[in-house]
C-alpha cells in the first residue's frame, strides 16, 4: 500500500514538473500613439508593437480591444510587420471591438525595441472616449 502511494506521489511529480513551465518571459506590446485627439469621421492610424531587450521572441499572439460604439477599423496592415509567418491572419470585426492576429518570427527570432507587429486603422465613428487594450 506505501509502495503505491509512493509511486502516485513520484508520477504526480513528474507530470506537474513535465507541464508547468520553470520560466516564463514576458514581453512588452505597446500601442503607438499611446493617445490622440481625433475628431467624429476622422481615420487615424496605431501601431501595435512588440519590444523585447534580452531574449528573442519568435511569436506574437495578441487581441485588442476597442469601443465598437467609438471606433470603426477600416483596415489592418501587415507591411513593415516584424512577423513573416502567420498562424492567424490578422483580423477584426467592427461588431465586437476586436483585432486578432496570431504570428511568427523564424530564428533567430527578434531582440530590440518598437517591432512593428502590424498597423489598424480607425475611423470615428462618435465622440468619446475611446480605449485601447
């Protein structure tokens, strides 16, 4: 009976270390311009970008978040984009204030600061405030 308990006990171990990660790097993902004042029917443009000093990123999964009732996008551009595979295109939909793209970046991956991921592009569509997350 000890002996099986034991061997739960050493196999629980194993699986715990095997599927939790010993070390996690996080990234940094800005948007750029952080603000702005834009007037009802005006287009304007933000760059969604990755920095990452010490350690080279190879993906970029990432969702943002606007007031659907604030803001329409008009476009998502991937020129100049830092990523040159992707698992999910970029995408948005106007209807629940998202932008969704899912990327890659073959080896050596990227180190440095302000990689573009891509630019989205809004139009105001009401007056407010408007965040993005």
């Amino acid at each position: 009976m000890r002996s099986l308990a034991f061997k739960t006990f050493l196999l629980v171990t194993f699986l715990t270390a095997l599927f939790i990660p010993g070390n996690v790097f996080a990234d940094t993902l800005l948007i750029s311009p952080p603000f702005g004042t834009y007037s009802q029917g005006q287009t304007f443009s933000v760059r969604i970008m990755v920095s990452s000093q010490s350690q080279a990123i190879n993906a970029v999964s990432a969702t943002l978040s606007f007031p659907a009732d604030k803001l329409q996008v008009t476009s998502v551009s991937k020129i100049g984009s830092i990523l040159n595979l992707w698992v999910e295109e970029p995408s948005y939909s106007n209807s629940s204030g998202t932008v969704s793209l899912e990327g890659v970046v073959p080896n050596p991956g990227f180190i440095g600061s302000n990689g573009t991921v891509v630019t989205v592009n809004f139009r105001v569509i009401s007056p407010g405030t408007a965040n993005l997350r």
